[in-house]
C-alpha cells in the first residue's frame, strides 16, 4: 500500500508522511500504523482497513 504511511497529524491538522511507520495490532484485533509526523514529530496513528 503506498498511501499507507501517510496519516492526519492533529497539531498539524493535515495529512502528512509518517515517519518509523510501522504496523501494529490494536486489542480489538484490528491493524493500524503507527508512527510520527515527518515535520513536527508528534505521534500519528492510522487505522487501517479490514482487508
């Protein structure tokens, strides 16, 4: 997936590039990427599909 590191930044309030992305398994048993925003460092989160 090539737009699967891209994610919203909240203190941004745009969507940005993350930075380390990488996947992990919420305890609800979804995945999601987790990472940082490429500009200010905040911690980003994305909830990927069920597919």
């Amino acid at each position: 997936m090539a737009d699967a590191t891209i994610g919203y930044c909240v203190k941004c309030k745009e969507k940005r590039e993350m930075q380390d992305a990488e996947e992990v398994t919420m305890k609800n048993g979804r995945k999601a990427m987790k990472g940082k925003c490429g500009v200010c460092g905040t911690g980003m989160y994305k909830i990927l599909g069920k597919a």
